[in-house]
C-alpha cells in the first residue's frame, strides 16, 4: 500500500519501517548524549516515530517555533550556494529522499532522516536557528574563491561536531545525531576545540567518517566567532589567515561532477 504525502511524494510501507527503525535504533543509541536544543526540539517537532514525516505539518509547527520553514529540495543535492541561498531565506532544505533498507547504519547522500531526525529539532531552537542564518550572511559576505571555506565552517561546525553544556560533552551536530556509524566513530576519538581557522582550512570528507571532530565551548561562543568573523567580511577584512594552497573547490561540487 502507498500513500501520498504532501506534493505528491509517495512512501511505501518499508519507507516507514526504514523511517521507525531508524528513529527507533538512533534514539537509543544516542541516550543522554545529544544537546539539550535537539533534545527540545525534537520533542517540540512532534514527529512521528512510526511514519514518514509529512513535510507540510512539519514545516508548520517549525515556523511557529523559529520563523523557518521547510524548502522542498525534492531529491536534489545542493551545492553551497544553492544550500546557503535557502538558509537566507530562513527555509532548511529537506530532501524526500529516504535511504534503502540497506543502508541503515550510513547513506553516501543524506536523506530525509539525516533532514527530519538530526537538523530541523536543532532548527526549532531560536539560538541555532540565528547562528543558520548568520553562516548564510556569512557565506555570501566572504569573496567567492574564499566561500568553500565557508561550506567547510558549516560543515565542521553544525554536521559533526559538540558542545559543551553544563559541564559535559553533548552531541550538537546533525551528522552525529543522525548517523550510528558516524556517532560511533565520534565517540571514540579525542575532539579538538572549535576555531574558525581550522575548520575553514579542514576539508569535508564525504563518503566516510570524519578524520576529526570539534567541540564547541557554547552556542554563545560559536555565534559569537560568526558574528566577528561578518564583521570583518563587511569591513573586507579576514579575520584570520588563508593558507596559500587554500583550496577553493567546494568537496561537494566534486563529488557531484564525479557522477557520485
Ligand atoms: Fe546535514
């Protein structure tokens, strides 16, 4: 049996069970570990545990939380300026696409769990919903051949990384609420305090776990960085420097030319 959920995006029974089982296995697995903001949101969000989220209801309730609301990226990948162009907009790219039974513990692409489950719970805290919109400003303040560098603060800062929060060492990123195998490696490896300066020079890997992992002291720390780090954008100044052999190819835009 299949139904149709908002634009006409069907899922099918096992999208369901794909969609349970992982909300089911990534909720246990996660324990107390995630940040306090998702561990908020997510119960804000109301989402389903058995089905398929509708996106239309899902993006409501968001907007009433934060202002955003969900952008139909249907199954397409977006490239940095595609994805900080939404974020400008206060709307968070969602796919329709849910990975296959097989690939419950990782999927090359992310899919609508990795959107539902790990980003938008974040999204309905005020906090991480402005320091989103700050990396859109961010990204199109900063020269064109720098902005790569931008995508990997983004990807450094809010896909894989921690927070500290009462004194203990939380899960914020979306990548590890999300993803078993990713959330496995994470935890055991030492995780490096966040600076601007390392995350924008550390390349995004795509197609396996991260090499390393930041955490951040606070939100108000890493809002803080982005908000000096515009400043100098706008005053066109950097406010740290560029490795000579900055490489101003986005990772994504060279997985997607390779047919990935
Ligand atoms: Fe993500």
């Amino acid at each position: 049996m299949q139904y149709l959920c908002e634009r006409m995006q069907s899922y099918t029974e096992i999208d369901d069970w794909t969609w349970s089982e992982l909300f089911k296995r990534q909720k246990e697995l996660l324990g107390d570990m995630p940040c306090k903001e998702w561990a908020e949101g997510l119960k804000a969000l109301e989402l389903n545990p058995k089905t398929v989220p509708n996106q239309a209801a899902v993006s409501n309730k968001l907007e009433k939380l934060t202002g955003w609301k969900i952008f139909n990226a249907e199954k397409e990948f977006l490239n940095s300026d595609g994805w900080f162009s939404a974020l400008s907009k206060k709307t968070f790219p969602a796919t329709t696409y849910i990975r296959k039974k097989h690939e419950l513990d990782f999927t090359p692409f992310p899919d609508l769990f990795h959107e539902y489950f790990g980003h938008l719970p974040l999204m309905g805290d005020a906090q991480t919903a402005r320091i989103t919109k700050l990396f859109a400003k961010c990204y199109f303040a900063t020269q064109e051949k720098f902005r790569a560098g931008v995508g990997r603060l983004w990807w450094h800062a809010m896909e894989w990384s921690f927070v500290i929060e009462d004194g203990k060492e939380k899960v914020f990123g979306a990548g590890l609420l999300a993803g078993k195998r990713d959330f496995e490696d994470a935890l055991q490896k030492p995780k490096i305090k966040f600076s601007l300066q390392e995350a924008f020079h550390s390349s995004k890997i795509l197609n396996t776990v991260q090499e390393k992992y930041f955490i951040h002291k606070s939100l108000d720390d890493l809002e803080g960085m982005l908000q000096d780090y515009l400043q100098c954008q706008l005053n066109g100044e950097m406010p740290f420097e560029i490795a000579r052999n900055f490489d101003s190819i986005d990772e994504i835009d060279s997985f997607r030319n390779r047919g990935v």
